[in-house]
C-alpha cells in the first residue's frame, strides 16, 4: 500500500493525538511566534499609559467563566498596566456568575505583586442586578447603587470611595465583555457622561466595535486572544495570551499542513486508480 493511500486512511485518532502534542509543545519549548500589534491594541495602550498617576479607573469584568481563556489576560495585563500608572482601580460586573470573584481574584493576585492595598488602591464594588438602571444610577451616586463593596464593607469604610462619587471623579474605563453589556457601556457611560472607555472582548464580538472605534466612542480595542496578546507585547511582560497565540499558530500549522497532504493524497490515488482502470 503506497504512502498517500495509508495517509488518507489514516485512523482519526492519530490526528487527535498529533493536535495534543502540538498543543503541549509550547508549553516545554516556548515558540515565541511574531505577534504583530494592530492600531486599535496600540491606542488602547495608549490612552491608558496617559492617564495621569491615581487616576480613578473602572475596571469591569463582564464575561463569562466560560471565556477566561480570552478575556481574563486582559484583564491581568489591565490590572497590571492601571497599578503600575498607580492608578486607583474601582471593579464591578453586570453579569451575576462569576464576574464578582474573578475581579476580586484578578485584583489581589496583581495587588499583592506590586504593593497595593485593598480599599485605599482598589476597590471590588460586586454585581448588581438590572445593568442599565445601575449604569444610569450610578452617573448620579455610586453609593446608592453600591451601598457595600462585594464582601458587605460600607463604601464609607472604604477611602478611596470616599473621594469617588459618581462619574466625574473616573477617567477611564475599561470594559471586558463577552456579551451585549458592553454596549450599554458605550451608549450609556461614554455617550451619557462622556467617560473615555476602551474595549476588550472574544473575538467573535470585534467586529462590531470596530463601528464604536471608528466613531471614536471608544479609544482602542482588544479582540480576543491576539488582542490580549497585544496588550502583553506592548506592556512587555509576555503572559498567558502571547503563550496561547503560539499553541493556537502551531495548531493552525498543523491542520493546514493536514489539508494540504490530505488533497495531494486524494489526486495521487485518484490518478493511480485511473491508471489501472
């Protein structure tokens, strides 16, 4: 049996097996592929790397456990990047599974890495039901709408929410979304009270906020995993994502490389039965 015909009846599983190798491989021997950085990824970089120091910063967590693979190196390397400008970081999430413990848990693992202490650096303010009324209450009084913070702390216990009272003392916002919430984010916050906001969201999402980008309702965007990749090269501090983009290009490699030998196959044994016919 020649070669090409044992490759086209090759047994599926040994695909799957060649698919978790490449995976793994990255993981022993980092490839550290080229990523390039878009306009978008790099004015989102930007505009938080002007802030002035102490800024007061949003930072929202509106995705899925579902989508942490995509979403949550943004907000690492956000967290990160916003302490760093020692900004002051207020989170929240409109989502009511899982939003709140991923901010706390992002939050304390970057503040405990760069020296920030919880309530004077940072803030969890938790999940409140009904995203539009919140987003529009709190253009009024954060803390009529977040009365405590996530674990039940009296915001007045809390000093830098005692400097924060609604909007006008915020910045910026940066929000990570996986689902429509962060529209209201643009429609509500950045056209209502005019605070600047970049995006960050899966990949499937981007291409309906490059409209918000070209309208200038948002000053940058990061899509996806090659957008928290981005994020990484710019901050230089390579992390989850830039290690994900190398799994994720090996992979393509590989299937591209299947399909090829796969069609060169199917026309070598189409041509050999034609020979014998």
């Amino acid at each position: 049996m020649s070669f090409w015909k044992k490759f086209n009846d090759m047994d599926r599983r040994w695909v799957y097996l060649m698919v978790a190798v490449t995976v793994i491989i990255p993981f022993l021997i980092p490839m550290k592929f080229p990523v390039s950085v878009s306009p978008e990824a790099r004015n989102f970089f930007n505009a938080v790397d002007s802030l002035p120091d102490s800024s007061v910063v949003m930072l929202v967590f509106d995705y899925y456990p579902s989508t942490i693979a995509e979403c949550e190196p943004m907000a690492i390397a956000g967290a990160y990047h916003l302490f760093k400008k020692h900004c002051k970081i207020i989170t929240l999430s409109n989502i009511p599974y899982g939003g709140p413990s991923m901010a706390e848990s992002v939050t304390r693992r970057i503040a405990a890495e760069l020296g920030k202490e919880y309530g004077k650096d940072f803030v969890n303010l938790g999940y409140k039901y009904g995203y539009v009324s919140v987003l529009k209450g709190m253009g009024v009084s954060i803390e009529s709408i977040f009365p405590t913070d996530n674990r039940g702390t009296p915001l007045s216990e809390l000093p830098l929410m005692n400097t924060v009272k609604n909007y006008e003392q915020v910045k910026f916002v940066f929000e990570i979304a996986d689902n429509a919430t962060a529209d209201y984010w643009v429609s509500i916050v950045n056209a209502g009270y005019g605070v600047p906001m970049g995006v960050g969201c899966t990949a499937v999402m981007a291409p309906k906020f490059y409209a918000f980008y070209g309208a200038g309702q948002i000053v940058g965007l990061l899509g996806g995993m090659k957008g928290a990749a981005e994020y990484e090269i710019l901050l230089e501090k390579p992390g989850t994502a830039f290690r994900g983009m190398d799994i994720q290009s090996l992979v393509h490699f590989l299937i591209i490389g299947l399909v090829i030998m796969g069609n060169i196959g199917y026309f070598v044994t189409k041509r050999g039965k034609r020979k014998t016919l």
